[in-house]
C-alpha cells in the first residue's frame, strides 16, 4: 500500500525571459492561431453533431478558439450505456492500475502538458499565466497526486479480527455510474471531480460548463494519453437541465459530484429526491456550491495586511473564485488607512488580455455573468446606501472586462453585502471599532453561505473568540491572511451551509463518498 509519497507541484513564477515563459508564450499564440473541432468522448469515440457552438475569448469574444459539438438527450442515454459496459472490467482492475494512471496524468501534466492546459485555461477562461499556473497545473497535478495516497489509505482502512475469525473490508465502487457536473471557473475542479471519482472504481458521465469546454477537451486528451480505459470517464456538451433529465430518470444513477451554483444544486437534490423511488441505489450527493466570503478584521488588525488581503482576496481572477472574498467588515479606527492602501494598490492592477503577462486583470466569463455583475454595480451608483471607492466602470465591446470595484455599504444588509455577485466586487462595511460582538452577529447572519472567511487581529484573545463565535460561517478560515488560495494536502477546501455539502476536495473524505464498503467475516 505503498504509493510515492505526494507532494505539491511547485509554482512556476513565469518570470521574464525563463524558457517557462517562452514555451507559455509560444504555446498560447500556437493554439490562438488554431481553429480546433472539439468532439465529445463517449465510450472511447470522438463524437461530432452538426450542432457546432462556438468557443469564446472572454477577452475577445470576436475571435473564437474553433466549436465544439453539441450533443443532445441521445449522447447522454449513449454516454450512460458506455459507462455502464466499462464498469465491471474498470471495478476489477486492480488499484495500483487505476493509481498508475492517475499518477501517470499528473506527470504528463507537470512536464509535458502544463503549458497546453495552462494557455487553453488563459484563452478559454480568461485567467492571467500565474492564475492558470496555480489552477490548471499545480492543483490538478496535487489533486491527481494526493488523491492516490488517500485512496491507499482508505483500502487500509480494515476492521479489527480475532483468532478463528478473519474481519475485513472492501471498498468498493458504487454500483451503477457517477455524474460529474462541473463549473467554469476552474480546470483543476473539472479534472478532479471525475478524475476523484474514477480512481475509486467508478465510471463517470461528465459534463463542464458551456464556457470550460475548452480545458476540459485538454484533460480528457491527457486522462487518455495517460491510459485511462475507454468508456470510464465519458465527456459530453449538452445542455444542463436535458443532460439532468436523462441521467436523473435512470435507475443506475448512483451520485453526483457537482460543482456550481447553490440555486442549480438544490434543484438537482430535490429531483433526485423526487425520483428517489427509480433508483437501485441511495445516489451519493456531493455538492460544492456558492459563497459569499467574508474578511473580518477587528480594530488590533495590521491595516496594510488587511488592505492586501482585500485586494488580493476579492480581485485576483475577476473575483470569480468561489472562495473570493466579497464581502468586508472594517474597524472604523482603521477604515481611512486601509482605504488608502486599497486605492493605491489597485492603481498597480492592469487590465486587458492575458496573452500580455503584465495584465493582472482579465476578463469575466461571459456576457450573462458581465451583465449580472454591471447591474449591481449599476444599482450601487444608484443607491443612497453606498459609495464607490474604486472602480465602477466596465465595457463589453471587445471583451467582458469590469473594473475591479469597492463599495462602501452604509446598511451592513444592504444586497451586495449578502448576495453572491461572483465578478470583482467587494462591499465594505465600517464598523464602530468598539463594537465587533454586533460585527460577529453580521457576519453569522447576513448571508446563507459559509464557504470561506478571513479573520485578522493581532489579539488572540480575539481570534479565538471570534473562531468559536463563526465556527458554522465558514468551511475555511483563515487567520491573518486573504481567504482565497487553498492547497491541496494542507488546506482541504469546502463549505457548509448553503456552500455545499462540505466533503472536501482532496481529502479522504471526499473519496470515501464513491465508495461502498462490504463487510466480510470469515471463520476458520
Ligand atoms: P453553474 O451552477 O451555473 O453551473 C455548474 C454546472 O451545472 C455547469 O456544468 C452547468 O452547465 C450545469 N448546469 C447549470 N444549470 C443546470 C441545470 N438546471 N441542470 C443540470 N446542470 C446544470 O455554476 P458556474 O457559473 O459554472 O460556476 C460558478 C458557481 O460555482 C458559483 O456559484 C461559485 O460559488 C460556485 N463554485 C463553488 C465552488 C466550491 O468549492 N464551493 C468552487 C467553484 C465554483
């Protein structure tokens, strides 16, 4: 049960003139210049429709990348049946074949294919070279890596016997198929969620977001050139709600590991308990849902610290992070500093595409999500309640791009302190310095989620406080740092309330969701 022991994927710092950033730079003008068909992968077959979708630039939404073809209803019920004939040889193989692969994946991606899924991530999802860097490469390679060791650990994972009788357990997969629902704003959540499920024994139907198609092409091509067997993960482009009536109306249907949004999630939990009845098994249901993070900083906080965290914790990737914070909470005794150091810093963040480096800024995903985000900041300028710090201004002609923007809230409920907005803007709230228990009592109560939070003081009386006081109002915490950027292996990532279910990306926990476990007992 002896695996390499796992370790995370250095970050490549992309610095000028490093062949890193050369091979980057030739590999994204390489594949810009390409007008690819993308097909789906079912059972082991490419499959072309005549239904080509574009796929877009966010930050040049007139240059397409080339189409991908989408399916329909058909392609599900295909994808389905392929997973399903994968099943018993890929349940049989043995775990050091499926680790193999895995671990095999991740070393293609660390070496070979780091720059492809790293420029097909900057292009397709608009990320800047550090931030794809830290998704698409490092994350995914961490998740491939460690998910292997916690996969040995749970098959140790055995009962206690005794003389004449022999206990054990077998681990399991489940018995029918997974789903993989994935979202757009990150390559290393689109490989992990069927990737996790797979090396677990399982066979997959996965389908990305519209706007991820792109990264996901890449992974599926890597998975395979890594050797995964045909027909255990199966890709599809299909429109959400037709993908889900097919698969949630099918009696082998045995879970979902889904990433996305609260509102798409709990509609999907309640038709799966709505067909409850058609199923040969209880389906696994996890689910990593939306957030509203906070940074919460009390009067002994470090100003220039706290400033940081806000500008690094809301902005880096558009604020498209579901860990982003989005919301802040403010001492009045430090409120005039932090504001300097916040409009200074964000001086220093240019905007544009990500194909120039020095742009720290890129664009949102698309149209749908640029003008979600417009009207908020639209009604923000319109509101009484709320003062523009930063920012505000944002243009759609050749790309999606929004300026990273600061509200200050002068109603600690106003809409954009409790709503998820998911693009870069961050809400302030200044609190009477005197007053963080009233503070506390916000925090907790101003929004449904509780996926990541920041915490900064200098007093430890205070922090533990205030840990105890939030300890349901984040799945993350973090102390005296911004609440975005978790790695795999140290801080294992997930929320809870109406974050998600909270397994744990990258964690044992997580795996152990696609496993059934047998108990045996054998008397001699
Ligand atoms: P989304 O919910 O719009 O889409 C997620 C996936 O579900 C996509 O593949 C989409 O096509 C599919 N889908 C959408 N509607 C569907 C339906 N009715 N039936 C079946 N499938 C459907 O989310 P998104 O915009 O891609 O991603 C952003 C959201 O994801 C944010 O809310 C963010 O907070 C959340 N997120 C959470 C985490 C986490 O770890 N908690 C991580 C990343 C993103």
């Amino acid at each position: 049960f002896r695996v390499p022991t796992p370790v995370n994927e250095p970050v490549k710092s992309y610095a000028p003139g490093s062949p890193e950033r050369e091979e980057l730079q030739r590999t994204y003008k390489e594949l810009k210049s390409q007008q690819l068909d993308v097909p789906m992968y079912i059972g082991g077959d490419k499959v072309y429709t005549d239904n080509k979708q574009p796929m877009l630039q966010p930050h040049d939404h007139q240059h397409i990348l080339g189409h991908f073809n989408y399916g329909d209803a058909s392609h599900v019920e295909q994808a389905i049946n392929a997973a399903l004939a994968a099943h018993e040889a890929w349940a049989n193989m043995s775990w050091e074949h499926r680790a193999s692969i895995f671990l095999k994946a991740a070393e293609l991606l660390a070496g070979p294919w780091r720059a492809r899924l790293n420029a097909a991530t900057m292009l397709g999802q608009s990320k800047n070279a550090y931030q794809a860097e830290i998704d698409s490469a490092c994350e995914l390679v961490d998740f491939l890596r460690f998910n292997v060791q916690y996969m040995t650990e749970i098959y140790q994972m055995q009962p206690e016997s005794s003389p004449g009788v022999w206990n054990r357990m077998e681990h399991r997969p489940l018995e029918g198929f997974v789903f993989a629902l994935t979202p757009f704003n990150f390559t290393a959540i689109a490989g992990n969620l069927p990737a996790s499920a797979a090396m677990m024994g399982n066979v997959v139907v996965w389908k990305p977001a519209n706007t991820q198609v792109y990264a996901a092409h890449m992974i599926m091509e890597l998975f395979r050139e890594a050797g995964l067997p045909d027909g255990v993960i199966n890709l599809v482009y299909v429109d959400g709600p037709e993908a889900g009536d097919v698969i949630f109306n099918h009696p082998d249907f045995a879970g979902i590991h889904f990433t996305g949004s609260t509102g798409v999630f709990q509609n999907i939990w309640k038709t799966i308990g709505t067909n409850i009845h058609k199923y040969k098994t209880y389906p696994r249901i996890v689910g990593e849902t939306g957030g509203k993070d906070f940074i919460l900083a009390h009067k002994s906080a470090d100003a220039k610290a706290l400033a940081t965290a806000i500008t690094r914790g809301a902005f880096e990737y558009q604020g498209q992070k579901c860990s982003a914070a989005s919301r802040a909470y403010i001492p009045s005794n430090l409120w005039e500093e932090v504001k300097g150091y916040v409009q200074e810093d964000l001086k220093t963040f240019k905007m544009g595409a990500p194909e120039d480096f020095s742009n720290f800024i890129n664009a949102v995903i698309d149209e749908k999500s640029f003008d979600k985000i417009a009207k908020y900041i639209d009604d923000a300028k319109n509101s009484n309640e709320v003062e523009v710090i930063a920012g505000g201004n944002y243009d759609k002609s050749k790309g999606y791009f929004i300026e990273p923007t600061v509200l200050l809230s002068h109603n600690p409920t106003y809409v954009t302190l409790c709503e998820e907005i998911f693009g870069p803007v961050i809400s302030i709230y200044v609190y009477d310095e005197n007053n963080f228990e009233d503070t506390l009592e916000l925090v907790n109560s101003t929004s449904p989620y509780a996926l990541t939070g920041a915490i900064l003081s200098q007093d430890r009386y205070i922090i533990e406080h205030a840990m105890k006081k939030l300890s349901n109002a984040a799945g993350n915490f973090y102390i005296n740092d911004k609440p975005t950027g978790a790695v795999v292996g140290q801080q294992p990532f997930g929320g809870a309330r109406a974050s998600g279910t909270n397994d744990k990306a990258g964690s044992m926990l997580n795996l152990l969701r696609w496993v059934s476990a047998r108990s045996i007992k054998e008397t001699f």
